[in-house]
C-alpha cells in the first residue's frame, strides 16, 4: 500500500480508506462513487450495520441471559458475531448509543426519526438502482418585460440529475411531445418518466383517456408514472429543479425576449450537465431511440402506466376518472397502480414509507383496455 500510495501521489490513509472500502470485491462490482451531501456524510455508519443494531436490541431484551440490551452489550455481541456477519468495522458504544436514540429504540419516551426512504423507493427498480426515472413540470406564470408570457417545461433525472428546459409561450401535448422525442434522441431513453396529473402530460378528464404524451411513452417502452395529487416527496428532485432555475436563470437576469430567455437556460442545462458529468455517467443505462423512430398515434394500446394514489376513508382511489374500491382496511394510504393494457389489468401494491422494501399485493382486477382511435 506504501508503494502504490508513492505511485500515485497520494497519502497511506486515502490507499488504506479505498482498499477498505472494496472489501475484497472484483473492481468492476465496487460502488465507486460516494456520498453527494445529503442528511448522511461519508462517516455515517451503515445503513446494514444500523439495522443489525436494531434487530440485536430485541434479540437480547428477549434471550439474553444477563438481561442486558445496551449499547455496551450490543457491541460485544456485534464483535462476537462480526465474521459471521461480515461487519469489517464495529461502531463504539457511544455510537452504538445515538444510532438508538434516533432510530426511537430506547425505552424513554422521546420523538422517532427514522431515516428518509431511498430515492425512488416506491418503484423497486428504481429504488435498487437497476432503473433511471425522469421526471417533468411546467413552470408558468413567468412574464418577461413588456407583456411576453412564458412558460418553461423542466425535466431531470433522479440518479443521474440529468437536466432538461425549453422555454415556449405555452405548452400543448403536442409541443411536450416534440420536446420529449429531441430531449431523448439526444441522452437516450430512461425506463420509468413520471409526470403530474396535468391534463397535457395524462389526456383529457375524460374516464380511461390516454393521452399524446401518455401514447408516446407507451410506444417507446418507457413505463409512465403519475405522481399522487397533493403530496410531497414524489416530485421533490423536480421542484429543487424548478426552483434553481427560476433562482439561476429567471431572477438573475432581465431578459430582452423569448429568444434571449432561451439561451440562457440552454447555458445553464449545459453546464449543469458539465457539472454532474460523473454522476450522470454513474446513473442506470439509458437505452438509444433509433434516429428513424416515429410516433404513430393510431396503434393499440400496449404497455403499463403506473398511478401513485392514495385511498380515501372507503377504501377507494381515483383512477382514470373512476372510483376503484381497492380495501376496506387500507384506508387513507398510499398504493401503487400498476395499469398492465398489454394483459388487461390493474395491480393494485400497498405503499409504506416506513417500510419501502415491503410492497405486497393488495389486489389485482380485470381493466378493458380502451380501443378507440386517438384523434387529433
């Protein structure tokens, strides 16, 4: 380690901290990249050897033999059982002690604050990494000097904060279209893109109506998805884009027309793409869009839409302009709608931030997928 340290200009410790942190792995299975800021740094312990903490406290409040269940006797079990657990590094009591606390496993009565659920945590590819997610919004009520309304329709991605703007002086379905097909013949496709329940990204109020933006997706094999009306979270990397570029680009300047508006925020996409260019690089594989793809609005519907919903105290959720009972005893929560047009279906997948690993079936139902021809 000395010798590659010399090599490469670099201290003993930094050659130590990587070999540590590959843990006998082939190097093309390492995690590489880190920590990018967020509620826990570098030095934050495991979330794996967390939640070995927690488990060993119940274990040894039940069956220890000494009837004790601190910290100071969870550490002695986690350094007796290290190898068989694979721990490489065991935290002190002192840690061991405010990993309880927070985690709300101590007997004194004090606030839980459980840890945020992962990005994504409520479509499982997407929560494991094996799947990237777009997501889009429109920004409006922006007036340049002079009576010039405009509108600006954002996009980002959420592993990779690939970002996407134009700016218009309204957005129709056909226009998001158009700006969808050029955003991902350029950086290719993502698996899932995630919309709000706008009627130019879903289609018109109408019961079961699918919509130019809805059609499009399903014809590339992008899985669409809804986010659920009126709550925080889904759309949150989305509104921190909103905000930076109306805070970098809108506010910061005094912009002459639409055209000097425009090449602002392409100055600004393009460097927030220089910006993130290793994390874009470490997101999930996006997948190309042939150069001499087109989209035919006549072919049948095929594929899957997912709808974030949440019932309401009868048990029902608000799909595609019906009310669906789904359960009597899952009542004002979340649930996952997975719309299958391919094999005429709905699955219906219980949703817990709590618990984000745990999505078990609630019910399946028969759907009768629309066969009426879109029209212009």
């Amino acid at each position: 380690m000395r010798s590659v340290a010399v090599r490469f200009g670099v201290s003993l410790s930094t050659v130590q901290r990587w070999v540590a942190h590959a843990q006998g792995q082939r190097l093309d299975r390492v995690e590489w990249s880190g920590s990018r800021g967020g509620r826990r740094d570098t030095q934050a312990t495991d979330q794996r050897v967390e939640e070995l903490i927690i488990d060993l406290r119940s274990e040894l409040k039940q069956s220890s033999d000494l009837g004790e269940f601190g910290a100071a006797a969870i550490r002695r079990e986690l350094l007796a059982r290290r190898a068989k657990l694979g721990i490489f590094q065991v935290p002190s009591v002192r840690t061991i002690g405010r990993i309880l606390l927070r985690r709300g496993a101590l007997d004194g009565r004090t606030r839980t604050r459980r840890p945020p659920p992962p990005k994504g945590w409520y479509l499982p590819e997407v929560r494991e990494r094996r799947a990237e997610l777009d997501s889009f919004d429109i920004v409006e009520g922006l007036i340049i000097k002079g009576g010039v309304d405009v509108e600006v329709l954002n996009g980002i991605s959420l592993h990779g904060g690939l970002t996407a703007s134009r700016v218009s002086r309204g957005w129709t379905a056909k226009k998001t279209v158009e700006m969808l097909i050029e955003h991902w013949r350029g950086f290719g496709l993502p698996d899932y893109a995630q919309f709000d329940n706008d009627t130019i990204f879903q289609g018109t109020r109408w019961p079961n109506s699918f919509g130019r933006v809805t059609r499009l997706c399903l014809q590339l094999g992008v899985v669409i998805v809804f986010a659920p009306p009126r709550e925080t979270g889904f759309q949150a990397s989305m509104e921190s884009y909103n905000g930076r570029w109306q805070e970098k680009v809108w506010r910061r300047f005094t912009h002459t027309g639409l055209s000097d508006l425009s090449e602002r925020s392409d100055r600004y996409v393009a460097a927030t793409h220089d910006r993130s260019a290793s994390r874009i690089e470490a997101a999930p594989w996006r997948w190309e869009l042939p150069q001499d793809w087109k989209l035919d609005l006549s072919l049948p519907l095929q594929g899957e839409v997912v709808f974030i919903r949440r019932t309401n105290n009868r048990g029902e959720v608000s799909l595609l302009g019906n009310n669906i009972h789904v359960s009597s005893s899952w009542v004002n929560r979340l649930v996952r709608c997975n719309v299958d047009l391919t094999a005429g279906r709905i699955r219906f997948y219980k949703l817990r931030r709590r618990e984000p690993t745990k999505q078990p079936l609630l019910k399946t139902m028969p759907y009768e997928t629309p066969t009426k021809r879109f029209t212009e």
